[in-house]
C-alpha cells in the first residue's frame, strides 16, 4: 500500500481533551447526541496491531535492502580505494624513491605499535572491560582469558604511570608554543587592520621625473639593471622576457640581462632566439650562460654582477623566469628611492594567473595573500624589515654590495642578504599596490619540493647568521625580533609544534586517555587561526576547512625540512627547480595584435641578420615545430603520508570506541587528507 499522508494523528490527541459539545438542530429529525470523547472505533490504532506477516515480510526486506546498499557503497569506495592504490604503485615502479626514511620509520613504529594496542584494546572492549578501570574484576574462566585479562590490567598500569607523563608533558610545551604562535598571528592581523584603517602605505611625493627641460628629461631617470635568472624554462622564457622588454623606461638607461643556467641545449637555443629578437628591436638586452654552473640561483646572480659594466648602474630589479611586470613597474617602484638614500630594497607583491585552476593552487593563494598582505605589509610600515622574496623587487646596488653581495651558502639567498642588509642599517618597503603576475605550483610533487626547500634554507640561514646576529651592533630589540621572532617563532616552532601536536600527540592521545587534550586546542583555536589566514583572501572562505586539514598535512613536510636545514642533513642544501606550466596571462593577451605582425618582423630581422643568425633562426624554428607535447610522469606515493594516515585512521576507530565525538571526526577527516595527499591525488598531474 502506498504511504497515506494524514496528520489526523496530531489534532485527535488534543480534541480529546476538550469540554463536551452538544449539537443541536432547528428541525432534528433524529435526538439529540451528547459527545463526551471520541468513541472506541474512532481512536487511533496501536502502531503494531493490525499488522500480519505479509507486512512485516515486506518491512524486513525494506530495511535488508537498505543496509545491503549501505554495505555495497562501502565495499565500492573501499574497492575504488584499493584499485587507486594499486594503479599507484604499479605506476610507481621506476620512479626515484623520495628521500629522509629516518622520519619515516619512526611514523611506521608508530603505526605499528598503535594498531597492536587497538587490537589489544579491541578484544579488552568486546569483554566488555572499559578502558580506564584499573581494579578490573578477574573473571572465572580459561587460564588463557586470565591472563589476557592480567596483561591488559598491566598494560593500563604501565600506561598511566610512564607513558601518559611524558606525553602530557610534551602536549604542554606543544600548547604553550602554539599559544605564542596564535598570539603573533592575531598581533599581524591587529597591525595590517590598523594599517588598512589609517591607510598607512609608502608614497610617493610629486613626480621625481617631471622637469622643465623637455630635452634634459632623460637625465633624471635613474641607471637601472634587470635580471632575468632562470634554468631549463621551456614554459615560461618567452612570455618573461617579452613582459620585462616592455617596461616604460628610457631605453638608454635600462639593461636587461638573461641569466641563462640551462642544461639543455635546444632551450638555450630558444632563449636565444628571443634574445635576438628584441635586441633586433632595439632593446637593450644581453644573454649570459655560465660554463661553470655553481651556487645555483645566488652563484648566477653573483656571476652576473662582476661584470665590469655593472659599476655604471644604481638599481637591479630581479624577476624570476615565470614573473610578468607591468609596464609601469619600474616608475611605481625606483621613485621610492628618491630622497631616501637608508632605503636599499622595494619590494612588490606577487599576483597570481593560476590561482583558481586547481584546489592545490587555491589553497596556495590564502597562504600567499595572508604572507603579503599581513606579514610583509606590516613588517614593513612597523619594522621597515622582511623577508626579500627573491623576485620581484628592487635593490640599491650599493646595499648589496656593502652586504656582502650574493653568497652560495644557503639555498634561500633572498632571505640571505636580507638579514645582512637588515645588519648593516638598510631599510626596506614593501609596495602592497604593486602586483607582478607569476603562477604557482600546480601538482602536489612541485609545490612540495618548493615547500623543502623554503623551510630548509631558513634554518640553515640561522646556524650561519646567528654569530653574525649576536656580534652586530644594531639595536637589541633588533637582534631580538631576528632571532625569536623572524627565524625561531615563525621558521621553527610553527612546523615543529604543528606536525608534533596534531599528527604524533593527538594520535597518541587516542590510546593513552590520561593525556587528553583540551577541545579548545583541537577545535575552536585551529579554526580560528584559519578564519584569520583566509581573511586577505575572502573569495576562498568556503575552503577553510580543506585548508585547516592541507596545513596539517603539509606539517610533515615542513618539519622534515625544518629538521635536515637545522642540522644540515643531506636534502639541506637540495635545489630542485618549481615545474611551471606557462599559463598565460592578461599581457600575453594584450600582446595578440602584435603576434599578428609577427612574420612582417621576422622578414625585417632576417633582413638585418647575417647568414650565422639566419642559420641559428631556421634551427630555432625547427626546435619549436617539433616540440611535442611534454610526457606525463608517474605520480609518487608519499610514504610518510600515507602512513600517517593510516596512523590517524587506527586512532579515530580508538576515539570511536571511547565515545569522543569531536577527536573521531577530526582524526577521521585528517587521516583522509592525508590518504588524498599520500596518494598525490590533490593537483594537477606532473609532467
């Protein structure tokens, strides 16, 4: 029968309770009924009676139906799992297996040994002896089951008297840490609101190139020196070098260099080609390959400033090879110079073409707007201090130069000379207007590798700088905010305390419950801090909790490269260049009118070329026809990762046996992020 729909069932219950009615007629043709209730035919049936067994035949295999689809769901996700897994490792075989198996081992003990105690546990539950009595009745029955029931109270002895301590003593200094570390988010977050309210930002006064003489205009531009370095940037050499060609400035007093450390020799030939041909147009613009490729990015940069004619320049601007500058970039940064002779670095911010492609780059730009936004802005207009980001900016040559200039020692030569620089009295501006567009990493294996080696390099930089940080004489609030604040707070103690207390303590917690951690630290603190980090970037509010759950899996990364920088390990000094994927950009779509002209140019530079160039040219044309489409590469699986979440995993079912409700969930919904990103299933294939 089909469903009726009557709600008779809530208005009869109440008319039962009302005063008697009488009914009465002007000309009855029956006698009067006096209604005192509801008569016995008409009140409701109990909800079992009446029902035969046909019914309840029918009702059974309803609810069978039901769970029989519950359990084939169950049994297709975990099927579709385990095929996933498989293709991943068959697809693995000859890939290079990743390095740092120290930390790796020590998550599988973890595994290991947190599985056996489920176990354990498990079969203490099913007899129905609760976790946390110690004066457990001894049961009469097998010797067998007595001793089980024996090692289990043992084991609840040994845990509460010597495992629980030292966790809750190391959970404790975990807390504090991220109490410290929540406080000077919430200080950047006050400092950038109160900048944004009083429309606090650097100006410039006037215009520094407006003169009367029409004819003596060009004197008062500046000597400026741009720097292109780059290695084996098939994608993105092109469309850097037309955008950096294109900068407004008189072209007498503007250099461009491309500081070529490619390997391979058909992109050398490329980036020739397009060398050659803005030179054809008259552009002030050199090629620069080094024979002997050391120190990587900072031995480029330093080979590239011994040149004898870099002495007749006052500012080098650097642009990474994938970074596009407006045209007026150098007019809205080098005026800052003006007037100003302690100022030895303007930095831009950086904007991004790629930003919505994939959920990996959209979880990237909240991190990277809250570090331009928050960070650097307000270190900036308070502390005329940050971090040099490395592109993008431009630097008085003569800072550089009493700095000490570029140095190979570390893989973060940015944050290098920006400590020295910061030492040696220098100021910096950060430009929060000025955007340069550039694109992040879009697979997970090359945000990871860029990841390493941002987090490596600062604690690298900090065993050589701290000596040269303690001698200086600069002020001890100065030294102060370096070593605590800028290298320790926000370069050690943030990976190591999130990758401490969310994915080893948390965990353990699960199965030794005297060292509970509190609800504040698991849930309302966390979400709180990641309602601070999403706020510069407010379209990506619907991905807060996908970047709650990223940060503490990227945790295992940053720590790993926490610990081989600060104790020099061999991944320390690992420089592996960011795959890009050459997206295009709005100046690559306002440069379509010229594309078009593009042959009646290229007949004009033959025209001007000798026969060598017009043989390097056909080969250059050879090279780009037959440039296929790039061979797609096996995607990894991150052992770390999926260990971890395998590990994260085992403690919710333990939560789940306990009754914690938050814990299970949050452990839950952990250990699948962790499964995606082990996996590599977050991000764009790499190629």
């Amino acid at each position: 029968m089909a469903p009726r729909l009557d709600f008779s069932s809530w208005w009869v219950k109440d008319t039962q309770k009302g005063t008697p009615v009488v009914v009465k007629m002007e000309n009855p043709s029956f006698s009067v009924v006096e209604i005192s209730g509801a008569d016995a035919a008409f009140r409701p049936v109990e909800k079992n009676r009446g029902k035969n067994a046909k019914q309840v035949t029918w009702v059974l295999l309803l609810k069978a139906h039901r769970a029989v689809g519950c359990v084939t769901w169950l049994v297709t996700v975990l099927w579709d799992l385990l095929g996933g897994i498989k293709k991943r490792v068959v697809q693995r075989q000859g890939v290079a297996v990743e390095k740092g198996k120290l930390l790796f081992r020590i998550i599988s003990l973890f595994l290991v040994i947190s599985l056996a105690v489920l176990a354990f546990e498990v079969v203490a539950y099913l007899q129905g002896w609760h976790f946390g009595n110690h004066n457990l009745h001894i049961p009469h029955s097998s010797d067998f089951e007595r001793l089980f029931h024996v090692a289990y109270v043992a084991w609840l002895t040994f845990r509460a008297e010597y495992i629980a301590p030292p966790i809750q003593a190391l959970s404790k200094f975990c807390i504090v840490l991220f109490v410290i570390q929540s406080v000077d988010r919430l200080l950047l977050c006050l400092g950038c609101f109160w900048i944004k309210l009083r429309k606090v930002k650097p100006r410039i006064s006037g215009d520094p190139f407006k003169v009367d003489d029409v004819e003596g205009s060009v004197c008062k531009y500046p000597m400026v020196l741009v720097q292109i370095p780059m290695c084996n940037e098939r994608e993105v050499y092109e469309q850097s070098i037309s955008a950096v060609c294109q900068i407004d400035w008189p072209r007498d007093r503007l250099l461009i260099q491309v500081l070529d450390d490619s390997d391979d020799e058909s992109i050398q030939w490329l980036i020739k080609a397009e060398v050659s041909k803005w030179n054809q147009k008259g552009i002030n613009i050199i090629y620069r390959h080094r024979l002997i490729r050391t120190g990587y990015k900072a031995g480029n940069l330093n080979s590239a400033m011994n040149c004898d004619y870099v002495k007749d320049y006052e500012f080098v601007a650097i642009f990474d090879a994938d970074f596009q500058p407006n045209p007026d970039f150098l007019k809205q940064t080098v005026p800052h110079f003006k007037d100003n002779p302690e100022l030895g670095l303007v930095q831009a911010r950086w904007s991004y073409v790629n930003k919505d492609e994939n959920l990996l780059t959209r979880l990237q730009n909240i991190n990277l707007c809250f570090h331009f936004e928050v960070e650097q802005q307000v270190n900036g207009v308070f502390l005329n201090f940050f971090g040099f980001n490395g592109t993008a900016g431009v630097w008085r040559i003569k800072a550089l130069e009493e700095s000490g200039g570029w140095l190979e020692r570390t893989t973060v030569e940015d944050m290098d000379i920006a400590v020295r620089a910061h030492l040696n009295g220098w100021k910096f501006i950060f430009l929060n207007d000025v955007k340069v567009l550039c694109e992040v990493p879009e697979s997970y294996e090359a945000y990871r590798k860029q990841q390493h080696r941002w987090h490596s390099g600062p604690m690298q930089l900090f065993r050589l700088c701290l000596p040269a940080i303690l001698k200086s004489k600069v002020s001890p609030w100065k030294k102060a905010n370096l070593i605590l604040l800028f290298f320790l707070l926000r370069k050690l103690i943030l990976p190591f305390y999130s990758f401490t207390l969310f994915c080893i303590i948390l965990p353990l917690t699960m199965f030794v419950p005297e060292a509970e951690l509190p609800l504040w630290l698991i849930c309302y603190v966390p979400v709180f801090m990641s309602i601070l980090n999403i706020l510069p970037a407010p379209k990506s509010f619907p991905f807060i909790v996908p970047y709650l759950l990223f940060e503490n899996t990227m945790s295992v990364t940053k720590f790993n490269a926490m610990v081989s920088g600060l104790f020099q390990l061999g991944s320390s000094y690992e420089w592996i260049v960011t795959k890009k994927a050459g997206r295009s950009s709005e100046s690559d779509l306002l440069a379509a009118a010229e594309r078009e002209t593009k042959s009646i140019e290229q007949q004009k530079i033959h025209r001007g070329a000798s026969d060598s160039e017009l043989v390097e040219l056909h080969q250059l044309k050879e090279l780009k026809e037959a440039a296929v489409e790039p061979v797609k590469k096996a995607n990894k699986i991150y052992k770390k990762e999926l260990t971890l979440a395998f590990l994260l995993l085992t403690a919710s079912v333990r939560s789940l046996l306990s009754a914690q409700g938050v814990h299970f969930y949050f452990l839950l919904f952990q250990g699948i992020t962790f499964l995606l990103v082990g996996l590599d299933l977050i991000g764009e294939q790499m190629s």
